[in-house]
C-alpha cells in the first residue's frame, strides 16, 4: 500500500507494533469473553446436529463485541504501516485532529464485513474439525494436533476472505483524501482500474501468515484453557465442557 512493491526494508515489516500490542491484548480478552459462553448456551439450546451453526453465530458475535477496539487499532496500525505517522499516540492525536473521532473508525463497515466473516468461518472450521478429529481418534487432542487444525481453519479463512480484507484496507489507508466514498464505490473503482484479480492481492502472505498464527493462537488458546480448568475447582469445571 505505501510502495507499490518497492524494496522492503526489515525495519519496516514492525512498523506499527506497539500500537498494535496495545489494542489487541483488550480486542482478543473482549472476543474470547463473549465467544466462549456465546458457544456453551448456543450447544446447549441447539441441537447437536447444529453445531456448526453455534460456532459460526458465537465467532460472529465475538467479532462484533471486540470491532470497537479493533477497529481503531487497526486503524492506526495501518496508517502507521505506510507511513504516515511515526508513533501510535501521534497517530490518534493527529487523526482526532484532522478527521474528528470518527477518523479512529474509518472504514468500519468494511472491518466488519471482513471480520465478522473471517471470525464466524475461523472458529466454525476449527470447532468442526477438531469434533472430527476427537470423533476418529476417539481421545482427546494434542497440543500439536489443535495447532495443526488451528493452521489448516486460518489458511482457509484467509483464503476465502481475500478480497474482503483488500476492500478494507484501501477504505482504512485512505485517510482524508477520501479516494472512495464507501464499500461499493471502492469495489466498482478497483474492478475497473485494476481487474477483478486485484481482489487477490497479497493472498500469498495472508494465507501464510494467518495459517502461522492461527497454529499459535489456537494451540496456546487450548492448552490456556486445560491448564485453567485444571486450577479450577470441580464444581466450576462445567465452564469448560466437551467443545
């Protein structure tokens, strides 16, 4: 976004770190909050045959609930990334400034129609295929065995929501310029002056990096998990039921 595809500098690929940091620690404790009892009343309400459903409606309302601190970290990050600003405070206090408080949420509309998505189709994949997994096995998983599926259900999702997160993107990058008018006009704009397989871009390093960290985050949420349910006392162990 900021060169083109010009030389990359090392440096360059941490820009925007710490902003980052800051936001998605309360953005990750927010999602988790709502997701996991979302999840557990869903299963109980709904039938076994649709679980599934549970999954996908719990990762989506998740999404929702963490959006209001995703968002302007995202944001800001992004802005951070091509350059725009040299510090996370300075980027808020100059956005603030230049486009009021709302500039904190540009783009939001596209954030959600990627993440709510990309939440719902994330958890649905891995939730699904971890019961098929215990289902064949007929034991419970591995560390290395939920960090594989957590890889596999973040490849896929990053896949599928490609051009979800470009329209996102060029919608959070644009700053006051304002080179689009909303979601609509930024794919009509795109499909006519670079093609449909703009919607493509940069999917090579977004399957990569996503399938990398759904591997970690879904490993390290796993075993987050079992070692919690392990200090807990047995009657409050039920928090934590078959998945």
């Amino acid at each position: 976004a900021a060169r083109g595809g010009g030389k990359v500098v090392l440096k360059g690929l941490y820009s925007g770190l710490g902003g980052n940091l800051a936001g998605v620690l309360p953005a990750s404790a927010i999602f988790l909050g709502v997701y996991e009892p979302a999840k557990q009343k869903l299963l109980k309400a709904l039938p076994e045959n649709l679980s599934a459903f549970a999954h996908l409606t719990a990762g989506a309302l998740g999404g929702a609930a963490s959006s209001l601190v995703r968002v302007p970290t995202e944001v800001v990050k992004q802005r951070m990334q091509t350059g725009q600003f040299a510090s996370a405070p300075a980027a808020v206090r100059l956005i603030v400034a230049k486009e009021g408080f709302r500039g904190l949420y540009a783009g939001y509309g596209s954030f959600l129609l990627r993440d709510l998505p990309f939440d719902a189709i994330q958890f649905c994949i891995y939730e699904q295929l971890r019961i098929g997994y215990k289902l064949a096995a007929q034991r419970d998983l591995n560390d290395p065995e939920n960090a594989i599926i957590g890889a596999v259900a973040g490849a896929i999702t990053g896949t599928v929501t490609n051009p979800l997160d470009v329209i996102k993107t060029r919608l959070m990058v644009q700053g006051s310029s304002k080179q689009y008018k909303g979601i609509l006009d930024c794919v009509r704009t795109i499909m006519r002056e670079e093609g449909t397989h703009a919607f493509l871009k940069g999917i090579g390093p977004r399957v990569l990096w996503i399938g990398i960290g759904g591997s970690i985050f879904f490993g390290v949420l796993e075993k987050t998990k079992q070692m919690l349910a392990k200090k807990r006392p047995e009657n409050h162990k039920s928090f934590y039921p078959k998945q």
